[in-house]
C-alpha cells in the first residue's frame, strides 16, 4: 500500500485552522455570559419581593436590604422636604435634629412659640389642607365614648399611611403621641412605646422603641410591608396599642386606636392621619371563659397526670376578636414552683382544642401540699404574652377548684375531668 504524501503546506493550515475555531469560540462563549449577567440583572430588579418589612428608625433603615429605589421611606424623604413649604408657619414642625436622645422636642421650644395651640399642649400636627381620610367605621371608637370615658383624655396619635405600587409596599409611619397620661404616679410620666398589628389576620405585628420620661414622645419609625396587594388594602386595619414600659411588672395599657382600611385611598399618596386614644375595650363583663381539665392521682407511682382537654368562650384580647390561645401548667410544692410545661399555641380561635397530657412526680406522700396553676395566655409574637385568665386546683382552692381536687384524691388512679371558669390574671 502506498503511503499517503503530505506537504509542509498541508501541516501549515492546521494551527490556523485551531487558532480561527478557538477565537469564534472564545467570542461566543464571552457573548452568551454577558448576556446571561444581564437577563439575571434586569429579571432580579423587576421581581417583586417577597413578604417582610423594612424598619426605619428616624429616618434611617436599619435594614441591610437594598429598596432599588432613590426615595427613601424615612424622616429625610424628598417628598416630605417638598411638602413643607405647604405646611403654614403656625403648625408644629417635625425637626430632627432639634430632638433631645429620647427623640423628644426640647420644653423651650414649645414655650417659644407664639401659638396658641403650643401653648396648651394640644398642637394640631397636621394643617387644614393636608388630606385625611374620615371613615364612619373608624369614627366607631371615638363617637361611642361614654360620658366617663370623654373626661378622661389619654391623648392624640399622629401617623401617616402610603402605599409604594413599584414595590408593592405598605408603609406606615408612626410620628408621635402627644397628652399622653402618666403612669408612675411617683414621676408623673410615662416610659411609652406602641405595639401596631395589621387585622384581622394578627400575623403582622411590630412595635416601636420605647421613650423615657415623656407624654409626648416622637417616635417617626416607619415599618414598610411588602407582598400586600393594593386590593387587598381596603379588607385590612390597623390596631395600634400605646403601652408604657415597667421594669419590674407587666407594662402598663393606656390605649387603643383602630383604623379600618376600607374608607382609605392611598392611590394619591401618603396620608396623614391623627386619632384619638380611646380606653382599651376588654369584656370583662362576659367573663373569662372556661377550661376542661382532666386529672388522675397515681398513689403507687407517686405521679398527677394532668390532661389540657379544651378551652371555650375565651374573651377578644383586642380588637380583632380573635386570641391565639396557649395554656402554661405550673406544679406548686408548698407555695413553690418545681416544675412547668405548656401546650402548642392555637391560632386565632377562641374555643381551643389542645388535648395535652402531661405527668409530673410528686416529691411528697399525697398533695396536701401540691397545687396546680393553668394560665391561659395570648400568643403576642415579639412582645410579651398576655394573661386571658387563671386556674388554681389544690386543696385550698375555692369553688370547682377544691372540688376538684378533693375528687382525684378519693378515687386514685381514676381520670376525672370537669369544666372550670377562669378568673383574671
């Protein structure tokens, strides 16, 4: 067979061949990356976020997320700066760099100014002109004060509403509280603070830092919630709950305010809005509600076995009607706690159906010197939980507490339930 020739020329063309491939590739390859980078660039600003809010804090986010967006949602807003030239002299200015540490405005300039208004501690944060939305279901709180409840002012919330559609975004700006009352008697002030919750749906909650010493704290937080529809807008409202912080107790409640949502339209920009603290509603008249409980003494084991059946008729904690309801169940040994539990929280329902078992040891022979101590709570997420009611059974509680007890100790080793009405916390 005869070998196959093969001229210089022939070994010539191959590099440049190679080298001709190898550059179409490398340009090819450098076109598809950039323009991968950039459908990811243009896909990552068009996409919605999901659901969280952003906290700002005197006008500064606090928040390491990125809003894509030259305005910014704080005290130095540009839309805020141009608004101010509409705002007449004689109306209260919202100046930060004027506040004290606590975010306060200093007394003198109050006494400085030549406003009537100033002068009796009740300005009028916002002028005639700015826009406020008056629904008649907003307006239930406040028209149906009683006579008692007029006389006793808790003082004035000012706060603003926008919705961002760009980012679709709920924002709501928490300005200030102003006459609020004192609740240290020693001092004659307040530690205030405001815990906000968007209803009925209770899952949106937050609350503000807490201000020393002040009846009229200035807060300006604002908290922007995204992943909220705009048609969704008009089946919410806005529960604001003003507290006063105690070191060594439970704080203190000095008031409510309920906005509905319905009546509002926000398609025109920020609102600014103020409402009057009303007395915190709580139908203590109705009662409590009650707890079936279930308990059986085993003598030989030396063990109460405590069954959490249900709970019915439990009281609206607020506005919403609807309580997440958890149960805490603490042993007592002579006056002493030596062990608790507690069930799983329920959502949003006031009859609550737990069926929790739990066995504890007693240290003693027989529960002379035992009791048991249920505390029906309200699920708070991020704030302290509040008491719905309490339950004592033992042998020195009174009513179907004694009874009860008195039942478990002369049948041993029988499970025995019964229903019982629970007392405030």
């Amino acid at each position: 067979m005869a070998p196959i020739a093969t001229s210089r020329e022939d070994f010539d063309e191959i590099p440049m061949v190679v080298g001709i491939f190898s550059a179409f590739g490398l340009v090819f390859t450098v076109s598809l990356f950039a323009w991968i980078c950039c459908q990811r660039k243009s896909s990552k600003s068009n996409k919605t976020p999901p659901y969280k809010f952003v906290h700002v804090l005197k006008g500064v986010d606090i928040y390491p997320e990125n809003l894509n967006s030259k305005k910014k949602f704080g005290g130095d807003d540009k839309h805020e700066v141009k608004n101010k030239s509409a705002v007449p002299k004689n109306s209260l200015h919202l100046d930060l760099e004027k506040r004290d540490l606590n975010g306060n405005f200093p007394k003198t300039n109050l006494k400085a100014g030549s406003n009537s208004e100033l002068e009796n501690g009740t300005p009028k944060l916002f002028s005639e002109g700015e826009k406020e939305a008056v629904s008649p279901d907003s307006l239930k709180s406040s028209t149906s004060l009683t006579s008692e409840e007029k006389q006793e002012k808790l003082g004035t919330l000012f706060f603003s509403l926008e919705y961002n559609f760009e980012k679709k975004a709920f924002v709501v700006n928490i300005k200030e509280a102003r006459g609020l009352p004192a609740m240290d008697e020693q001092s004659m002030t307040s530690d205030p603070y405001i815990k906000m919750t968007i209803l009925p749906e209770k899952k949106h909650k937050v609350k503000t830092r807490v201000l020393r010493k002040t009846l009229d704290p200035a807060f300006d937080e604002t908290f922007t919630f995204y992943g909220i529809p705009y048609t969704q807008i008009q089946e919410l409202a806005l529960h604001f709950t003003i507290l006063s912080f105690d070191r060594f107790s439970r704080d203190d409640i000095i008031g409510e305010v309920l906005i509905p949502l319905s009546g509002i339209e926000l398609s025109d920009g920020k609102m600014l809005m103020n409402r009057e603290i009303i007395k915190r509603n709580v139908r203590k008249s109705s009662g409590r509600g009650e707890l079936l409980i279930s308990l059986c003494y085993q003598s030989t084991t030396n063990t109460l076995t405590v069954v959490v059946l249900k709970a019915r008729h439990l009281p609206k904690s607020d506005v919403s009607g609807l309580s997440d309801p958890y149960v805490k169940v603490n042993l007592y040994h002579a006056k002493k706690r030596i062990s608790k539990k507690k069930t799983h929280v329920k959502k949003c329902t006031p009859n609550a159906v737990f069926n929790e078992l739990f066995v504890f040891d007693i240290p003693c022979e027989g529960l002379e010197d035992i009791s048991v101590e249920f505390l029906v709570l309200d699920s708070e997420r991020g704030s302290q939980n509040e008491i719905i009611g309490r339950l004592v059974l033992g042998a020195s509680a009174e009513g179907t507490g004694g009874e009860h007890w008195k039942e478990i100790c002369d049948f041993p080793r029988r499970q025995i339930a019964k229903w019982h009405m629970l007392s405030d916390g």
